[in-house]
C-alpha cells in the first residue's frame, strides 16, 4: 500500500502531489493493477490535510482512467503508464551509479551535477523531437 | 436545500464601549474548513461565542444550520465546539467528562469519542492531563456529537508541534467521517494552512478577506520590478500593497489576465503573506455596503 | 440532569449529611442534662395553663441553669443561609469565574433546562436537610418551648416550616448572585447581606402584623401576661388611655417616696393600667406557615428571574 507524503513547502497544490505520488508509483511499478490506494480517511489521519484534497485527487485520477472508484470496497488501480519494463531499471540504476563515481571523482559536487544532469536531459529531449 | 452552517448579518457586539464586532457579513460554505484567521483581539473568539450561542448579539444577526443560537438551544446538539484552552471540569475524570457529555446529548456515538483517547487513561482527573490531550479530550467530546458544524477557537495554542500533528489528524479523520463544516480560528495562519479551503479573515473586529484559498491564491500575484511611479498595469486589478526597498519595488496585486509587461517578475503568493498584506492597518475598512466582487475581499 | 448534579455536588450533600449527623450528635449529648433536671425538678407541673406553688421560682432557676446552652443553640440560625452560600452562589458563578460554562452550556441541554433542573433537585435536597435539622432543633428545644412558648422570637426561627423555607430563599438567593456579579466570592457576600436583611425586616416589621395583635389590660403590677405568647408591647397608661413617658413614672415614685408611701400601691391608686399587645401562643403554626409561604414565595420570584437572565444575558 502507498504511502503519502507531503511537502507543505514546495508550492505545490496537495491534491497535484498526491496525484503526483499515484503516477510515480505506477511508473516505478510499486504500484500495480487491482492494488488498493488508502481510504480517505486513511490518507486523512496520516497526512492531516483536508478530506476533500484527497477526494479531489482520487477524482482526478478516476478522471484520467487510473484509478477507478468501487462503492463500499475502496479505490484501485485500474490503469498503468507507458513505462519502461521495470527489468530495465536495474541495469539503468547500476549504469548510472557507475556514472555518478566517476562524476564524483572528477570533483564535481551535487549542484554541478544536478545542473549537468537536468541541462543534458533538457537538449537530448529536445534534440530527439526535432 | 439545507441551510448554510453558519451566516452573520450585520452582526455587532459590544462590551461596555468597545465593539468587538461591527457590521459583519459572512457565509460559510456547507462542508468547508473554514480558517478563521486575524490578529489577537480580531473578534475571533467573539464571533464563535455567539455563534455557539454564548453571548448575545448587541446588533445585526447570526444563525447556525437557519436557527439562531440563542433562542433555539436545540441547534447546540448539531454544534460541536471548544472554547480557547478547552475548559473542562478539572476534578472530574476522564471517563466522568465522557458520561457528562454522553449524558447531555440526545445523540452520542461512543466510538468517534473513544478512536481519539488512544493512550489516555480514563480515570486520569482532567486536570492532570496536558495540554494536549485536554486539546484532544474536547476535541473528541465535540465530535461524539456527531456534529454538522465544528467550532474550534484557537485549538492550537499552548500545544507542542506533536500534539498540534496529532490533533489535526484527529480533527480531519473526524470530519472525513461526519462530512461536518469546520471553523477553526488561529492567530498562527501555518497551524491551519495544510488543511482549510477556505479562508475568512478577520482584523479589528471586521472581515478583511474571504473566499476560497484556492482562487484567492490564484488571483494574487507579487510583482517585482525597478521603482517607478505606477500607472495603471496591464493585468492587474488593484494593487493590495506596496513595498519599497532601494531601487526595487513589490507590489502585491489581484489579478484580471496575464501581466506581460517584461519589466516585472510575476510569482505566486503565499498564504500568510497575502493574509499579512490585508491585515495592515492602512487598509482599514470604510463601512460601506459592497458590491459583490468576485473574490469577497473587502476593502 | 440528575446524573450531571450528583456528580458536581455529590460533595456538598456529603459535607450536610455530615453537618447534620454532627448536629444531631451533639443535640443527644447537650439533651441529657436538661432531661434529667425537667424530670427532677418535675417541671412538667408547671407548664402552662397549670401552676403550681414555686413555679414561679423553679421555672426561672431552670432557665438560668441552661441559660447559655440556649444561646449557644441560636446559631442554629445561620443554617439556612449556609445552603445559599455553598451551593446557591457557586451554582452559576463557579461556572463563569472557571469558563467552563463554555462546556457545559454547548452541550445538548439548554442554559434554561441546566438551570432549572439543578437548582430543583438542590432545592429539593435543601429542604430536606433543613427540615431534617428542624426537627432535630425542635425535639431540643421542647423543655424550653413548653415553658415558654415558641412564637416568641428566640424559637421561632429554629423550628418549624420556616426553616426550610429560609434555606430555600437562600439558595434561590445564592444563584441569582451568582448570575448577577459573575464572581463566587462576591456572590457569596451579597447573598449573606441580602438575606441577612430580608430575615431582620421580615422578622422585625412583617411578621408582628402577619395577623393584628391582641391586646388585653391588666392591672399595672401584674406581671406581663401569659408565658407562651409573644409581648410586641407593654406599656403603661393612665386612666384616660395616654401612654405614660418614663419621666412621668420616674416622677410617680418620687411623689410616693416623699410621701413614704409604698411606690406600687400608688400607681395603683393613680388608676393606671398595663396594656399588652401580643400574639397568643396558638398562632403558632399560622404564623409558621404565613412566613414560610411569604420566604417560598421569595425563592419562586428570585429563581423566576435567574431563568429569565440566564437566557437572556448568559455570559
């Protein structure tokens, strides 16, 4: 079962979090077909944020076709996200590690290499759609 | 259609010379929690007193679920509140107060009473126990009503940041279940951020602002750019307040549409600094009847 | 209602219980003396209308023996008040002083329906405990009473109906109090002020004229009347029906005294006259109901007007 966190700070509207949480999770296949989401009231203890929040959110999700409500029983994945197999996440994870020593090695510090990171990422993207 | 929770209409009180309250006008939504923020002495505490019919209005009207608090005692069994520092009997115990209140309310349901009193002990006396668990005992006798309209006045003041986590899980698991309106009133705006929808804000006794934290939030911009005289700008409705530091200004504004003007840098508000802005004394009320704007600020 | 009462003054009946049985206890033991000397000095001879030979010194030696345990028995007087003092001003102004009225009137039970339910079931209690203690009053003072009489002042407010409808105007009195200045101490001090006051001008100017007085003359040397009723008056008046002013008495016996005749046998001479104005010792009862019915009738109005501001006005 999923479990919620939330960053007061970020900016971000609670329920847009939330639903964020839902969709990282189904792409990293923590979450999976037929698994239940907590009850709001679950959420609601937890969390301590407004029951209608999380009632928003679990709408929104119903809205774009992920999760669906079942009356009485609870709320469950019903949808999945165009993701890559998970089996590949493992070699990617490793390869990446290996990535980060020699980034590390080379003097680099986390602010370098996020900004390296998100640049790269950015341009590739871009390269790729044009 | 079911009557709103609770709506003020001119309402005014006054004690000895000084008033309090004057000329209030509000609705709260059905379901809404409801942040009741302001400054100490704003009249929060005023305005749930007579709401809970504790006090009598010296002008104007209030009425709770469409029955005046007063004259129609029978409205307090759908009214669960707790008054700032949550009084109790000290000498009696836990497990009396319990009796107390299930003893003097037509409906009661023990166990939305009981989930909240995990790990304190029933034959504790009530003046033994902290703060905090005197927060949550009220809490849970004002919820074993089963309750449509919850009052809290300042349910977090005097309270370690644990005790204020675990009451605010216990306040919202409790209004998950009953679907009850919530008031909350806090002088400290981030107790009730995480969780109100609704905001009413209240300074020297009348509302300065009100309206859905959402569209407020996303109706109010802060601009900043180079000191200049302002003209009218392109985007913005009304400029809530001015700062000037050096050669940079900020301004605080409602917006109508996009701001495209380059020379300013556009980024949201946040929540208390919006409720700080409408709380400063230039923006004293003239007492007027207003038109009813989008947003019910007033001004 | 019955529950929420006990629980919050389950103590005050306590305490009173206790005050009662002291009462009592120390009523048995003082009894025993006075007992034994009525017995022995076979005083029941000698209660009114019979008189035998000596009463007239044995009756009075009697009253003397126990003259300062009597006294000492009037602060039995102050009962009463004790009901509006510690459970009549609390009542609400504990309350208000404590801010747990915030509590106690959101519940479900209407500022109206606490006030009266509480204040009936205390009322109920009170009368009660004050009757119980009349009673024990009553069997103490009966040697006295039979000797005496108990209309007159020094018995009448120990005994009888009248106690429990003072303890009733005081508790009525204490709530009210306390409604009014908020405050448990200074709601305490008006209702001793307010009661002290009411009982002395009950006591003083209603309660001789709750029924016209009797009136009987008699010769001027006689002693004043029958034992058992209560003198409001006896004054002096010459043959024509004047009042006859202390100076001209005082002048009366000088003449005799010059004269060298006996004082006494001139003022008999002279025609004047005693004249008693009183209240007979069988109005007992009337007068016992008159003043507990007008005390009653206070404790209606008062408790009448606590309601009417508890809801109009609450805090």
């Amino acid at each position: 079962m999923i479990e919620f966190h939330l960053d007061p700070q970020s900016g971000v509207a609670t329920y847009l979090q939330i639903v964020r949480q839902v969709k990282d999770a189904l792409r990293l296949g923590t979450l999976d077909v037929g698994d239940q989401l907590p009850t709001v009231r679950e959420v609601v203890a937890d969390l301590a944020v407004n029951p209608n929040t999380v009632a928003k959110a679990y709408r929104e999700l119903e809205h774009e076709g992920l999760v669906v409500a079942r009356q009485g029983r609870g709320t469950f994945i019903a949808g999945t996200l165009a993701h890559a197999s998970v089996e590949h996440h493992a070699e990617l994870r490793e390869a990446f590690e290996r990535w980060l020593t020699a980034a590390l090695r080379a003097g680099l510090d986390e602010e370098s290499i996020r900004a390296l990171v998100s640049t790269t990422l950015r341009e590739s993207l871009a390269r790729r759609v044009a | 259609m079911s009557p709103p929770p609770l709506v003020a209409h001119g309402l005014g009180k006054r004690f000895r010379r000084d008033w309090a309250l004057r000329d209030l006008t509000l609705t709260i939504p059905k379901g809404a929690i409801v942040g009741l923020a302001g400054p100490n002495a704003a009249g929060k505490s005023t305005l749930l007193s007579l709401a809970a019919g504790l006090l009598a209005p010296s002008e104007g009207s209030i009425s709770v679920l469409g029955d005046d608090p007063l004259r129609t005692p029978e409205v307090l069994a759908e009214i669960g509140y707790v008054a700032q520092g949550a009084p109790l009997y000290r000498s009696f115990r836990v497990a009396d107060t319990i009796e107390y209140a299930r003893r003097t309310n037509s409906r009661w349901d023990r166990e939305i009473a009981v989930e909240l009193l995990t790990r304190i002990d029933s034959r504790t006396k009530v003046g033994a126990l902290s703060a905090g668990e005197r927060a949550r005992l009220a809490l849970a006798l004002a919820l074993g009503k089963r309750p449509r309209l919850i009052l809290l006045d300042e349910p977090f003041a005097s309270l370690d940041p644990l005790a204020c986590r675990e009451l605010l899980q216990q306040l919202m698991d409790g209004v998950a279940e009953l679907g009850a309106t919530v008031v909350v009133a806090s002088h400290v705006v981030a107790d009730i951020q995480r969780v109100c929808d609704h905001i009413v804000l209240l300074s020297g006794g009348c509302v300065r602002l009100e309206g859905d934290v959402e569209e407020l939030l996303e109706s109010h911009r802060l601009l900043t750019g180079p000191r200049r005289p302002l003209g009218s700008i392109r985007g913005v409705r009304e400029v809530v307040r001015e700062r000037y530091s050096g050669r940079q200004l900020t301004l605080l504004a409602v917006t109508d549409g996009p701001i495209v003007d380059p020379s300013w840098t556009v980024e949201p508000v946040s929540l208390e600094e919006l409720l700080l802005a409408y709380m400063a004394p230039e923006r004293l009320p003239v007492v007027r009847k207003m038109e009813r704007v989008q947003l019910r600020w007033h001004g | 209602m019955a529950w929420v009462t006990w629980r919050q003054h389950g103590s005050q009946a306590l305490a009173a219980f206790g005050l009662l049985l002291a009462l009592v206890v120390a009523a048995i033991l003082t009894h025993l003396p006075i007992a034994s000397a009525f017995d022995h000095d076979s005083l029941s001879a000698c209660v009114p209308p019979a008189a035998r030979a000596g009463c007239d010194i044995i009756v009075p030696h009697f009253e003397n023996q126990f003259a300062r345990i009597v006294t000492g028995m009037r602060v039995m007087v102050v009962l009463p008040v004790l009901a509006g003092l510690f459970v009549g001003a609390p009542l609400v102004a504990r309350e208000l002083e404590f801010g747990t009225y915030r509590f106690a009137w959101t519940q479900g039970v209407s500022r109206g329906r606490w006030l009266l339910s509480k204040t009936a079931l205390l009322a109920a209690g009170t009368v009660l405990a004050a009757g119980a203690a009349s009673l024990v009053v009553m069997w103490w003072r009966s040697p006295f009473d039979t000797l005496e009489g108990r209309i007159g002042p020094s018995g009448f407010d120990l005994e009888g109906v009248v106690v429990p409808a003072y303890a009733l105007f005081a508790l009525a009195l204490g709530v009210l109090a306390g409604l009014v200045f908020r405050r448990t101490v200074a709601a305490m001090t008006a209702t001793l002020v307010a009661f002290g006051a009411t009982r002395f001008l009950v006591s003083d100017f209603v309660r001789p004229h709750f029924l016209a007085p009797l009136h009987k003359v008699i010769s001027a040397m006689a002693s004043s009347g029958v034992p058992g009723d209560w003198v409001l008056s006896n004054t002096l008046v010459d043959g024509g029906g004047r009042q006859i002013t202390a100076a001209r008495e005082e002048l009366a016996v000088l003449h005799a005294q010059q004269a060298g005749i006996d004082p006494h046998t001139y003022i008999l001479t002279l025609g004047w006259r005693r004249v008693i104005s009183y209240q007979p010792a069988g109005r007992f009862w009337t007068f016992q109901l008159l003043e507990a019915g007008l005390f009653a009738a206070l404790a209606v109005a008062l408790v009448l007007a606590s309601l009417w501001l508890v809801r109009r006005r609450p805090a």
